[in-house]
C-alpha cells in the first residue's frame, strides 16, 4: 500500500503580540500523524522558557489562562522551518490557533489563527 501523501488541515500567518513574530504555521498530516509546522519564514523574539502553543482562542491574549491551551513542546527555535509532533488525543477542533508563549513571564509573543484548508 502506498504512503499517503502530507495533506494541510489547517494553516495561518503569524502576528505579532508581545514581540514581532512572522512566518506561516500549518497542520498537516503525514501518514496518519499529526504536525505542526512553521515555514523557513518563521521568526519570533527569544526570551526564556518559550513554548509553542494551541490556544483555544483565534487570537490569543498577552497573558493566557490555564485550561485555554495546550503546550506542544518547548521551541525549538525562533527561526526557520521546524516540526512539532500533535499527539493523537488531542481534538483540533478545540483549538483556534497556534502561540508561541513565555510561560516565566506569561507574554504571548506572537500567534497565527488556523483557517481549516
């Protein structure tokens, strides 16, 4: 049997928040996996303890509330093309979009709003 090919569920351009953030975020799947993904555009101000989120939220505020996201992972890093892992049990239907968040001083630096493809 043939591998699937990568399909986009959903995608959307950065904006900044508390520091300028660009790049495109997308939500593919590969083979029956999930992904997040930023494109080689992707850049963000760097500060300590920076995750990228899922918010529930199509815009996300400068200072989240617990139980309105979701952490992926800690960023890998705040330029280029990157790939995050979306686990299976997580239901993308509750989440508007994508955060890349200090959580030391709960700033929201920037967010994209997913648009389903």
């Amino acid at each position: 049997m043939a591998a699937k090919p990568k399909s986009i569920i959903a995608s959307g351009n950065f904006v900044k928040a508390e520091k300028a953030t660009t790049g495109k975020a997308k939500i593919v799947n590969i083979n029956g996996k999930r992904y997040l993904e930023f494109d080689k555009t992707f850049s963000s101000g760097e500060g300590p303890d920076v995750k990228v989120i899922l918010h529930r939220n199509s815009s996300i505020p400068q200072n989240i509330k617990q139980g309105d996201y979701l952490t992926l992972a800690p960023i890998k890093s705040f330029r280029g093309a990157q790939r995050y892992a979306i686990p299976d049990n997580v239901n993308l239907a509750n989440y508007k979009s994508i955060g890349i968040w200090c959580e030391e001083f709960n700033a929201t630096f920037g967010y994209a709003t997913l648009q389903n493809v």
